[in-house]
C-alpha cells in the first residue's frame, strides 16, 4: 500500500512538475523538480523513504541509458573516440585521486579510502542530468557528441574506481592489479550481455515478422524488455549492466529496418511510448533526488555535531576542483594534439 501512495504522488508531482515548466518557463524542469522532491520531504517529515539502489538502477538508469545510446550518433561520437577514452580513463582516475585526497585534508577523520570513494561518485559527467541540460540550453555539436560518449561509457571506470575504494575502506586492502582486472572484466563483460541480447532481440523480431506473428503491442513489449533484460543478465554475471544497456541500444538502433507500414507505426508508437518513459523516469531522478536532499539536510543542520560551515567550504572547494581539473586536462589534451599537428 505504501509503493502504491509513493507511485500516486510521483505521478502528481510529475504532473504539477510539467504544468509549472510550462507556465514559467523560465524554470528549468530538473531544478522544478528538485523543489517539489523537498517540498514532499518537508511536508512528509515521517517519511520511511528508503531507495534501492540496485532496483533504481535497473528500472531507471538502465532504460534511461539505453534511450540515449538508441537516439545518440553514434558515428559523430566515434570521430572523437580520443577525447572520449582520455575523458573515461585518465580524467576520471586523476579526478577520483584528488578529489579524495581534497576531501582527506578537509574531514581529515574520515579514511582515506571513504575520501576516494567520495572523489569516484563525483568524478563521472551523469548523461540523464546532461541530457535535461541539452533541452534547455543549446551546446555545440562537437562538445555534445563528445560529452555523450563520455556519458555512455564512464560507468566502467567510475563504477570500477568506486567499488575499489569502497572494498578498500571496508576491508583495508588494495591490489592494483585486482583493480584493473575488474575494470577490464566489467567492460568486456557488459559489451558481450549488451550484444548477445541485442542479437537475441533482434533474431526474435525477425522471426516474428516471418511467421507473421508480431503487431505493435509485441514490437513494444520487445523494445521495452530489452534494457530490463540486458541489466538483470549483466548484474548476474557481475559486469557492468550500465555497458551492457548501453551496447544493446546502440545495436538496436543501427539493424536494418524495412520500410514497410508496420515498422512506421511501430516506430511512431514507440516514439511517443519512450518520450513519455523518459520524462516519467527523468523527472523521478531528480523528485527523489530533491527528498534526499531534505533528508541530508535536517540532520546537518540540527546536529551539533556537523558543521555546515565546513561542509559548504568542502562543496565549494570540490566543486572547484572538478571543474579545474577537467579544465586542465583536456586543456593540456588539445594543447599536445594542436603541437603534434604543428611537427606533422
């Protein structure tokens, strides 16, 4: 009864959400919904919201994920596969290393394993919270098609990077080999679920049409399956589901399709079906997102305890340093490849 009231008041908020978007536009619809998700924590102080992280994975991040690799260009992005690599490896790893060691001299009580875990949840760019920016504001396409590909794929290394820290905090040993067999065991085993459930999907499909067997509502139920399917599969297994949807989008997107009446319809269907998925879970990224922050918040600021003082100066330096770290570096990228280009 009580997933069927938060369900009943997701779905209102998400209603006054686009309503309110649409009255003043002016508001961005994520920070709109930032606010409502405090509102519902302010007004519901007793409530016993606990999110689960595994299942907001699979019936959130994957989808969400796996529509943005169906609908990315992925040809466009493949131009700048260099950048992109250098954003998902070296960037994230000297981000996670300093902003966990920034994070060590500010709560110098903390371990400094539990710092790095810090700088590894901070480090990765979040291609849902990108992908509501680019509705708002328009980005160049090159800078678009780069940060997209980074999106797509950073979960190897920053998931990767996040575990090792925390197995490191939680048991007090670290090995850097077991650490870049595990990255190398995550992304290889997230492309393989990714393109045997693609392939799978696909020879379903295709063997459907042949038997004349299939209609809208089937083509539906297989498009919406496939990143539920591809995640659980991958997290079975114990490699990256996030590639795995991933890579299964891409390969849905990219198989041939016959111009034939039903392929039209399905895909007019299914468009309309995604869009409202998409904005019913992006908007519950950022309600959910909104009632954290309230439950964060009270104790920090009624708890002698913690110091918010310290705490805002640690958000603003942090928050600093991810920024001038990434500056820097791909800075320093463009600043090498452009002397290269003079030499050549």
């Amino acid at each position: 009864m009580e997933l069927l009231i938060y369900l009943i008041l997701f779905l209102l908020v998400l209603i006054v959400s686009s309503t309110t978007n649409k009255l003043l536009p002016f508001l961005p619809l994520p920070l709109v919904q930032i606010l409502l998700g405090i509102v519902i924590g302010l007004f519901l102080p007793n409530t016993d919201f606990h999110l689960n992280t595994e299942l907001f994975l699979a019936l959130v991040i994957g989808p969400l994920l796996f529509r943005e690799s169906e609908e990315a260009d992925i040809t466009a992005i493949l131009k700048h596969w260099r950048i992109i690599v250098y954003l998902i490896f070296p960037v994230i790893f000297i981000s996670t290393l300093s902003l966990g060691g920034l994070a060590h001299l500010l709560w110098f009580s903390l371990p400094l394993a539990a710092c790095l875990a810090v700088g590894a949840a901070l480090g990765p760019t979040d291609l849902v919270a990108f992908a509501s920016l680019s509705e708002r504001f328009s980005f160049p396409k090159r800078v678009s098609n780069i940060l997209k590909g980074e999106g797509l794929l950073n979960d190897a290394s920053g998931l990767v990077a996040f575990q090792v820290a925390l197995a490191a905090w939680t048991t007090g040993a670290f090995s850097l080999g077991q650490a870049g067999s595990s990255l190398i065991f995550s992304i290889l085993g997230g492309f393989l679920i990714g393109f045997l459930t693609a392939m799978t999907n696909r020879f379903l499909h295709t063997f459907l049409l042949s038997v004349r067997a299939t209609d809208i509502a089937s083509e539906l139920l297989l498009e919406l399956s496939l990143p539920l399917v591809t995640f659980f599969l991958a997290e079975e297994v114990h490699v990256s589901g996030i590639i795995a949807v991933v890579v299964a989008g891409i390969l849905k997107a990219s198989r041939f399709k016959k111009i034939t009446l039903l392929e039209a319809q399905v895909d007019t269907v299914t468009e309309t079906v995604w869009h409202t998925v998409t904005f019913m879970l992006n908007g519950s990224v950022f309600v959910i997102l909104g009632m954290e922050l309230e439950m964060i918040a009270e104790p920090i600021l009624t708890n002698p305890i913690y110091n918010p003082l310290l705490l805002l100066v640690s958000l603003v330096a942090l928050t600093f340093v991810l920024f001038a770290i990434r500056f820097v570096m791909i800075y320093g990228y463009y600043a090498y490849r452009t002397r290269r280009l003079k030499k050549s």
